[in-house]
C-alpha cells in the first residue's frame, strides 16, 4: 500500500479564494475562516488496481464494514472502517477481496454496484456479463463474504439499491446497445422480492416501454421505445422508487405496491442564454463563462431522494451522456452540423433574432464549432432551429410530488471553480490542461449524497472531471447556498492522490463509528476511497464578516457585449 497522505483533503470556500497547492504531497487541506463545516480526512482506502480499482461503495454500520466495487479486478473489496477515529487518519488495506470468477460466474464484464441489507445478514452485488447485451447476474453474499446465490436480471445491471425495509431489491438495468448496435437489449428495472430471503428470491423486470411518458422525454430515430429507455439510478422513498433514465433526460417513478411505473417525467432544459446559466463551451485555455445559444439537457445520473422539512425533494447530479457508439451516434460537432444551423429566438429567452444573426455572421459557430451537440434534438424541416447540449452542468432540486423543479445551480459549479481553482478550471480527470472540458460537459457533476450535519441539511455532489465534492446547504430547498469545495485530488501530476469520485455514501452521526457524519468518495481513476468526517464549524473559526470578500463572476453576454457581475451566494 502506498503511504497515507501527509495532509488532509483539500476545502475551500468562498470566504478564502485561492489556486490550487501545488505540493508533491498527494493532498492538501485549506480550511479557510467562516467556511461552515470542520472537515477532517479520517482514512484512505487504495485498492492498489488503478483506474476502476474504486467505483461503488456500500457501508454496513452495525459491521463497520465497506463493500467496494473493484471493477479492475471484477472484484468487490471488503474494508474494515470500525476503528475509525476523529483526528486519527488511516491507511487501510482489504480485509477480504472476493473475485467474481472464483464464485463460479462466467464471463463476467463488470461489478456495478453494490448494496448491504437494512438489518438482514446479506448484501447484493451487481454484474454486467461479457458481452454487456447479454442478461446480467445479481450475487448475494453474507456479510463476511461469503457467497449465498445468484439470480439472473436483465442487460447491463448498472446499480441497485434496497427498498427501506429491505423486502425488496431493485435493480437498474440500462440495456446498452452493442458497439455496432447489432444488438440492443431493452431497459428495465428488475424487481426482487426478498421477503423469504435471497434464497427464495423472486425477480420481477419490469418493463418501461409501456408507461404514461411526457412528451419531453428524449427518444430519438434508432431503436424501439423499449430499447431507448435505459434505466441508470434508483433511489427509493417509501412506496416509490425514482429512476433516471439519463439519455431520455427524464425521471420515472416506479410503485413499489404495484411493481409499475406510473408515469415518466421529462427533466426539460436548460436555457444557456441566460446569465444564470452561462457556462465556457471555448476550449481556447481560458476562464470565460459566457450566455451562449445552447440548451441544455439535465440528464441526471446519481439521483436522491431527501425528506427536507415535512416536504420530500429529489436532488439530481445532471451529468449528461449521449448514445455514441460505433453503429450510431446521437451527437455530432456543430461544425459538422453549420450548414443545416438556423438558430431561431423563439427557442431562447436571452437573444432577439437580430442578435442571433449578428452572432452566427459573425463566426459564432466556427467559435464553439467543437462543441457536440445532439443530431436528435432541435431540427424542424431539416434545418436545426435549436442546439441541444448534454448535461446541465449542475444539479436540480425536484418537489417529488409534483416531479417539478424548484431549484438549479445554473452557472454555479463554473463560477465557484474558476473562483476558487483558476489553475485547473475544467480540466479533464487525466490530464491538468486548463479547458480542455469545457466543449464537453464541463466538470460532469456524477453522483449526489444528501445528509444533515448538525441542524442544516447538505448535498454533496461529485465533480467527475476536476475531482471535487461541492457542498451546499439545502435546508432551504428553494434557496441553496454554496458552503465549500473539497477535493482530494494532488494537483502536481495528472493523476496523483484521490481522482474523479463516481460513488458517494453518506453516512449520518447515529450510524458513524466516530458519532460524527462521515462521507465516504469513492474515486474511478485513481481507486482509491477517502472517508470525510464533518462538524458544523465553532463561532471562533469564523472570520469577522467584514473581512470576508464578496466573489464575483462576470458573465459576459455575447450580444450586447455588455458585463453582468453575478453576486455569489
């Protein structure tokens, strides 16, 4: 195992703007004054398998045991986190590492994900086979390990998750296509009834295809309605389970009394005109959020469900992705695209059609002619009155009983990284070049945690690319506040320290082994797990208010060529 960092996780807020440290050490923490919350690193798990080494982790609070997908290994490591202490940080090594093959499966592809039981003595494993297309396995283990059976679901079984009793398992079954598309399973959530345990399991797929839909929900030209819907999440609250279904930017709740879909609902888009929305889609090296002609598709993947004072919310990471293989592809350059463009006002609340014309005939489109925008989306008689984009490059609040929203970040993610990481603003998960995201989903928010420390309630979202975690505080779910950035990530080489965070478990004070909430990121690149402790900051770490410096993004606006300050919250 390599050495345990020297230092701790990197925050940052807005109250202490900065550049990244640029240490030989793998990371290091800036804690500045009036920053809300005390974060501490308290262990660093390395699986010592690179790249996939660390995907999915599922924590067991009465074993004080992790379960980590190792993807690398076709593998899941058990951790044990029991004698987690406040201010003492560790290096941790596998107790246990169960690789699929030696439980007799076959051709297997990937492990996804995984989950533990409520309060049974098992847990659930998910395996993609080889080929993807192929039907996919969900493994049961006790929870030291050992193997207790296995039952088939559908194609490409991406995550799952128990109901809260713990009757039933759901799994989600994204069904990608082949490569070259000559095959194309359908999408489906697999249903398991666990209520005479995993012995006696019994699996139900439930279909999509025949769901009440909003017209908004994505489909396009390839495919039937039944291979186009292609669960990617699940989060469950009471009798009903969430599901996003990325591609088709759109939501459908799932009840559990019925084992049906009762309806799915488009996310809708997100219109870049607007100030509050802007975003750098230039990779020309530089910080440079602009309003631009593009909407933007949500595109959730990790999504959650959250009881914020007596009203229930869904919190969506909106990371976007598209359908871009071999045999077809939904995107396509807009520079490919410039001769069929014929941008129409009435698709944006921020141009006029005069401002639209003299932004094309003025190269516009040969300036962001790298940006992939959707082939599918925005085309009337052949002529593309529209550019859509993939992702919303933030994350939504959604009131689950209407399924509407009722915040977004906007911008946010953008302007708080330029603030406050300049020197590696958008850069990508393998390399530290300064844009290079920015003409493709930006810094790609991946996965969502929700969780109280103290009286306030925060979200935590992963940041793929740059590798942070942003915090906000959603007591107030129509009015979030930016509290911190934490990044485990050591800027001084391409890939050094704790890189692009893909799972996110949240751990509450009444389940940690310290008594204070924990955080545990798990990190695709580098696979490795960091566990962060948080306390709700003294009055005395606090920095006098009218010391504090307001930040500012300017937010240039292409067609009026005027500056607007946007005050940070």
């Amino acid at each position: 195992m390599r050495q345990m960092k020297t230092t701790m996780a990197a925050v940052v807020s807005t109250a202490f703007l900065l550049a990244p440290t640029l240490t030989t050490q793998a990371a290091v923490t800036v804690k500045p004054e009036g920053a809300p919350l005390m974060v501490n690193e308290l262990a660093r798990y390395d699986s010592e398998s690179g790249e996939g080494g660390s995907e999915i982790l599922a924590y067991d609070p009465y074993m004080g045991q992790a379960y980590v997908t190792n993807g690398a290994k076709k593998a899941l490591d058990l951790v044990d986190f029991s004698t987690l202490a406040s201010n003492k940080s560790k290096t941790l090594s596998p107790s246990k590492r169960i690789e699929m093959k030696d439980l007799g499966l076959k051709h297997v592809k990937d492990v996804t994900s995984v989950a533990t039981h409520p309060h049974a003595n098992f847990i659930a494993v998910s395996v993609v086979s080889d080929p993807k297309t192929d039907n996919g396995k969900v493994v049961f283990l006790d929870k030291q390990g050992h193997f207790l059976t296995d039952v088939t679901v559908g194609a490409q079984p991406d995550m799952l998750t128990f109901n809260e009793d713990g009757s039933k398992l759901l799994v989600a079954n994204e069904g990608e296509p082949s490569d070259d598309y000559a095959k194309d399973p359908e999408g489906s959530v697999s249903v398991i009834d666990l209520s005479h345990g995993p012995m006696e399991a019994e699996v139900t797929d439930v279909p999509l295809k025949g769901a009440p839909r909003d017209q908004g929900v994505r489909l396009n030209s390839k495919g039937s309605i039944a291979q186009q819907l292609e669960p990617e999440y699940i989060t469950v609250q009471g009798d009903t389970a969430y599901v996003s279904l990325q591609e088709n930017n759109a939501i459908a709740k799932l009840n559990l009394k019925t084992n049906k879909v009762d309806h799915i609902y488009a996310m809708g888009t997100k219109d870049h005109s607007l100030p509050q929305n802007a975003l750098d889609v230039k990779k020309d090296g530089k910080v440079n959020p602009e309003t631009m002609p593009l909407l933007g598709l949500y595109q959730p993947d990790g999504i959650e469900a959250a009881q914020i004072g007596d009203r229930s919310y869904i919190v969506t990471a909106n990371e976007g992705d598209t359908r871009d293989y071999e045999g077809y592809s939904e995107e396509s350059k807009i520079k490919d695209l410039k001769e069929k463009i014929g941008l129409k006002a009435t698709n944006y609340k921020g141009f006029s059609q005069s401002q639209l014309n003299k932004l094309v005939d003025g190269g516009l489109l040969d300036e962001i002619g790298d940006v992939k925008v959707s082939k599918e989306d925005g085309q009337k008689n052949g002529t593309y009155e529209a550019l859509y984009t993939n992702g919303g490059r933030s994350f939504s609040i959604l009131d689950a009983n209407m399924m509407k929203q009722v915040y977004d970040s906007g911008g946010d993610f953008e302007r708080k990284t330029a603030d406050l990481l300049p020197d590696v603003f958008n850069v990508d998960s393998t390399n530290l070049t300064v844009d290079d995201r920015s003409n493709a989903k930006g810094p790609e928010p991946e996965n969502v945690q929700v969780g109280k420390v103290g009286d306030r309630t925060y979200a935590f979202i992963g940041l793929e690319r740059l590798s942070g975690i942003m915090v906000y505080d959603v007591t107030n779910p129509k009015a979030p506040t930016f509290a911190q950035l934490i990044t485990g990530r050591d800027f001084s080489e391409n890939v050094k320290g704790d890189v692009s965070p893909e799972g996110l478990k949240f751990v509450e004070a009444k389940q940690s082994p310290t008594g204070h909430p924990l955080l545990f990121a798990t990190h695709e690149i580098s696979g490795t797990v960091a566990v962060y402790e948080f306390q709700k900051a003294t009055p005395e770490k606090h920095v006098n208010a009218a010391k504090e410096k307001v930040s500012s993004a300017i937010i240039h606006n292409p067609h009026t060529d005027k500056r607007v300050a946007q005050k940070q919250p």
